[in-house]
C-alpha cells in the first residue's frame, strides 16, 4: 500500500478518511508469470497500481509472430484496457503478466464510489487519465515522426528496464519494426 500512497501523493494531498475508503475498495492480486489476465472480448472490471511486475498490451494473433504489441506498464503504474474500463464494453486486446505480477486492484463500481464518495477521488482520476492519455500520444507521435533506429535509441534512453525484463520480439513490435530490423539496428548501434 505504500506505493500507491506515494504515487497518489504526487498528485495530491488526501485526507485519512478519503485514504481509508479507497484502500478499502483495493483487492491485491498476484498473476503468474506469463498468464493472460484479461483476454479479448473481455469486459475490463479493474484498473490496477502495479506493486512489482512487468505487463504487457497487445493485439493477439493466430500467428504469435504476427502479434501486436502496443504497450508495457511497470512497478509504480497504473494497467488497464483502460478504454474497456471507461466504456464497459469489450476490450479489443489482451493484458498479460510478463513477470508474476503484483497489483492492488479496483473495480469499476469502487471506483464510481470512490469518485462520489471522497473529496478527492474525481482528481485522483482525472489526473490519471491525464498521464495515460500523454504516454500514449507521446507513443503515436514517436511512431509517426521518429524512424525505427531513434525510437529504439529513445526507448532505450526512456526505458532501460524494458530491456531487462521484456523479450526483444515484444520491443520490436512495440516500436513498429520486424524482430530482424531490431537485431540489425542493435547490430549498428
């Protein structure tokens, strides 16, 4: 529960009582190594802090080769089909656990109580959504302006830790590129 109480008090100050009701809504759940935990055509119920794990986004295949990965969430982040989440409906990829994942999660219905529950829950969540929605337009910006070698390098500079715990077909896939593009691209760097 420290984690998510030092990442929340980056955004803002809460009080104990609005503290106490949102811990109280958090269910921790630990997902094994490499376990998909919410699968296409799933309704996503949870939006989730992440303790210690590596998760991966992606756009399953009948072809493993041919998926699409989109994006990772690390320790000290939030993972969700988050658009799923937002809409109740169907999400169009899958989340999995590349590592045993440790998360403290929330449902939807919580979290609707939490917003109208506590003084500070609106901003917490809007704030959120806030950091989401940057990440995921600094990513499509990369992937538009950037060529395959300076989203690696970036990515690389941004995020050494994603080298350490993700396999290479995933980050290529990740930066638009074939897995033998990113063995070449390594090879000249």
């Amino acid at each position: 529960m420290e984690q998510i109480k030092a990442y929340l008090d980056q955004i803002a100050e809460i009080s104990e009582t609005d503290w106490a009701f949102f811990t109280s809504k958090l269910q921790r759940r630990v997902i094994p190594k490499k376990s998909v935990f919410l699968k296409v055509n799933e309704i996503e119920n949870y939006i989730s802090f992440i303790e210690s794990g590596v998760v991966r986004l992606y756009i399953p295949k009948e072809n493993p080769e041919k998926e699409i990965t989109f994006g990772f969430s690390f320790e000290d982040e939030f993972v969700s089909a988050y658009d799923s989440f937002l809409t109740q409906k169907p999400s169009a990829y899958q989340l999995q656990a590349l590592t045993e994942t440790t998360v403290l999660s929330i449902s939807y219905d919580d979290l609707q109580a939490v917003y109208k529950t506590t003084q500070i829950g609106n901003l917490i969540g809007r704030l959120t959504a806030e950091r989401l929605f940057l990440l995921k337009s600094k990513r499509e910006q990369h992937l538009l302006n950037l060529t395959a070698e300076e989203r690696y390098t970036k990515l690389f500079k941004e995020r050494p830790e994603l080298f350490k715990e993700v396999p290479l077909k995933y980050i290529s896939s990740y930066i638009g590129i074939t897995a033998q593009a990113l063995s070449r691209i390594r090879k000249r760097i």
